[in-house]
C-alpha cells in the first residue's frame, strides 16, 4: 500500500502493519501499477471506515485487501448480470478517431453528447461520418470545435506535452483528496451503531462511475445513502445497476423551483452531500458548498471533477477515458503495447480508484465534523488520480487476461437476480456489506 495517501487524508503516519495485502502483484495486462491503485484506495477506504469504528468504541481489526478482489472491483460494471444476462447498452459513436495529425476521442456516451459532436464538427450522428470530418481536420480542431459545443473530447497527449500544457500543470499539484473547512459547527453526533457510518444521512448527486462507486462504498459501510436522479436524465444501464447496491433511489428535478425546494429539505437533514455535476453546475442552481454548508452546519460536502478545481480546464467536461487521452496514460499505453494510436488502462481505473480515494476522504471529514467539528469541504478529481497512478512506477506487462469469477455473488432485489463482485475489504470489527440489491430508478420517495 502507498503510504502517502493515508497520510495525505489524515496527516497521520501509516504503521507499517497496519493493512496485510495478499495476492499476485500483477493481475492486470499493462505496465502502469494499477493494482497497486487498486489495494492502496480500497485499503485507504476501509482504514477510514475502522476509525470511524474506533471513534465508536470498536475495534476495528486487522484490515486487509486482496490484489484479485481489488482487480475484480475495478472491474465491477464488466461483470453485473441480471438474470444471468449483461445489462444492454450501446454508445457506437463513443471511440478513438484518427485526425490528420493524430488520435482524438470522442465521448458520445449520452445524447446531448453525441448532438454536441454533430453542432460542432456539422455533421449528421454516423460513425462514418465522424471519421470523415474528423480524418480531414488536425485533432485540436477537432477537440476545440466538440468542447465548444458542450461536449466533451480529449486529444492524445504525451506526458511531456502534457506537463507543458497549462491544465497539466495545474493537474500535476493536485493533492490525491483535499479535505477543508468549510464553515462553523459544534462536533456533530454520531448516532449509536455498530457500523462505521451507522445512521449517517448522505445525498448521493452522481453520475457514471466515480462518484456513484463512492456512495456505493458508503453504502457498504453503513451509510444510508440516497441517490437523487431525474426521469429528465440519460444514464448507462449497467454503471447504474452496478452502482446502485445498498442505496435508496429518488428523482428529484433540479430544473425546477419545487425540485430544488425538495433538495433543500433534504440537505438540512444529512450528513454529507456528494456531488458529481460539471463544477460550477450545481452553484448556479444555489448550492454551492457554502450555501450547503449554510442549510446543515455541520455537514461534509464532497465535489468530484474530471480535471481538478484549478487551472483553465477547471469546468471542462470530462470522463476516464478521456482524462487518460490528455495526460499521456493513454499515450504511453499505446506505446508500450506497440499499437498505432492510445492504449487504454485495462480497466476504468481513474474512475474506480477516486470513488474509493474519495469514500475514504468522506469517512475522514465525518470523523473529523465528530470529533472537532465545522462543516467540511472534500476535493478530488480523475485528473488527481491519474498523477497518483503515474507516480508509482511501473511493472513488468501483466497476464493478457484476469477472471474475477471467485468473487462473485448472487443476490435478489427490485431488478431480478443480479450477478455482482462482492464489497472488496475486509473489517474485521465490521465487515463492509450492502443490505439491498439495486432499487429500480426513482422507486424511493425523496424524504429521509
């Protein structure tokens, strides 16, 4: 385990015995450490989760982390089944294009996404399409047109080139999780459990992955965790079903004044908020961390972003995929394999590794609102991630394949019998467990 992120969470020193990981170092194809990612930010996360316990009056145990469940949790959305059948989805224009200068990628994951590409490069919704336009422009043009129409699209940088860049620089000083005051309170009271978040109230305002393995995290830890959606909304079937276990499912639409009242009256009573929007999205709509803060003193408020909260890419729209484009991950890939164009992570690992990093920072700014009390103020971002991933060296290349059979599960819920990877992280003093399966969306009213 990477010491330096507990100490970064906390300020604290990790005793050297204080996680026992077993398993194979290399489990996965590549030469970038993702297993190490993968241990580390479980670990980190279940580490928090035994202070919490601690806090409590319990002890926690001795933690450990299997480098095979790790790899089968960061792969969690590529092995959900409902009735023994994967959950359909499809995004045929989402990829890799070639530019006359380079690759570029295009996500086009949802629909206002894909009528981004279309507004901004003048073209109708066709792969070939795409590939036309985009083979006849060089791949900044094609970059600056699609980010300008609102969507989202990264070019294939090198590392260098992106350490050059003005938004790589800023992503390079990124901390992996920053936690900060946020306001005044008086130490906020822990309810009696015997969980790590036992009556702790979250709102979980995320989308894709990161953000909702986070709450799923929580969830697994005691938490009662409801995710607010919108029937307005596009999502991807198999990440909801994946990272949907142990919450509650509520539709609230923020677009409208009865919507945001709603969410009002819900931030008064929880904990935490965590949030996935676009930043500065969900501040137009009024709530900013300040104003959050201002309707719970007290509370934690959690942001996530694609490229972190400082330099000129700050609002930008981003996803994994396309964070490992920009910042040589994908380059360097690419390279390694001997293929002509990016070569991605073996898994969503960006995504993966910052639900966990941030789980535990939450768990931490809980444990620091009971104990010296203020409303806190959690930061993380893929970009942040993706510095953290570079900086642990690399490995000699991984087995081609990796089947994570052993640790799945079957359970029953609102959707069928879903096949899932079990909560990876072992708690003695309270192993981590979802109570429920996925609730169907929005089929939970939106009160606590």
């Amino acid at each position: 385990m990477d010491a330096r992120v507990w100490t970064t969470l906390t300020g604290d020193t990790l005793a050297e015995d204080a996680v026992e990981i077993t398993g194979p170092e290399s489990v996965l194809p590549g030469t970038f450490r993702v297993e190490e990612a993968a241990t580390t930010s479980i670990a980190a996360a279940t580490l928090a989760a035994g202070e919490l316990l601690r806090l409590r009056g319990i002890e926690p145990g001795k933690i450990s982390v299997d480098t095979r469940h790790a790899a089968a949790s960061f792969h969690s959305e590529q092995y959900i089944r409902v009735d023994g059948e994967p959950v359909p989805f499809s995004a045929p224009l989402s990829g890799d294009y070639r530019a006359n200068d380079g690759w570029v990628r295009l996500h086009c994951n949802y629909p206002r996404h894909v009528s981004a590409v279309c507004w901004g490069l003048g073209v109708p919704a066709t792969r070939a399409a795409f590939e036309k336009v985009v083979a006849a422009k060089s791949k900044y043009e094609v970059e600056s047109a699609v980010v300008g129409a609102g969507g989202a699209a990264a070019v294939l940088r090198t590392r260098d080139e992106w350490l050059a860049h003005k938004q790589g620089q800023a992503s390079s000083a990124l901390p992996i999780a920053e936690i900060r005051p946020l306001g005044p309170s008086e130490p906020v009271r822990l309810f009696e459990s015997g969980r790590p978040l036992g009556g702790v109230r979250i709102l979980d305002l995320t989308h894709v992955i990161a953000g909702p393995v986070a709450g799923r995290v929580l969830a697994a830890h005691g938490a009662t965790v409801m995710h607010i959606g919108s029937a307005q909304l596009p999502t991807v079937p198999p990440l909801a079903v994946d990272t949907g276990m142990g919450k509650l499912s509520a539709y609230v639409d923020l677009e409208t004044e009865a919507g945001r009242s709603r969410l009002r009256k819900l931030i008064a009573r929880a904990d935490v908020v965590l949030q996935g929007f676009r930043p500065g999205s969900l501040t137009a709509k009024g709530f900013s961390p300040e104003a959050i803060a201002g309707l719970r003193p007290g509370i934690v408020v959690a942001d996530l972003s694609a490229y972190g909260w400082e330099g000129p890419w700050a609002r930008r729209r981003g996803f994994d995929s396309l964070v490992q484009m920009a910042s040589g991950i994908a380059d360097e890939g690419g390279r390694t394999a001997g293929l002509d164009g990016p070569g991605p992570l073996p898994v969503q690992a960006l995504d993966h590794a910052t639900g966990w990093l941030t789980a535990a920072a939450i768990m931490t700014a809980v444990r620091r609102a009971a104990t010296e009390g203020g409303s806190q103020h959690v930061r993380t971002s893929l970009a942040g991630t993706g510095e953290w991933l570079n900086s642990l060296g690399r490995k000699e290349a991984g087995p081609a394949g990796f089947d994570g059979a052993e640790w799945l599960e079957d359970v029953d819920g609102q959707l069928g019998r879903v096949t899932r990877v079990k909560m990876a992280g072992t708690l003695p003093g309270s192993n981590p467990q979802w109570t429920e399966a996925t609730h169907v969306a929005g089929s939970d009213r939106a009160v606590w």
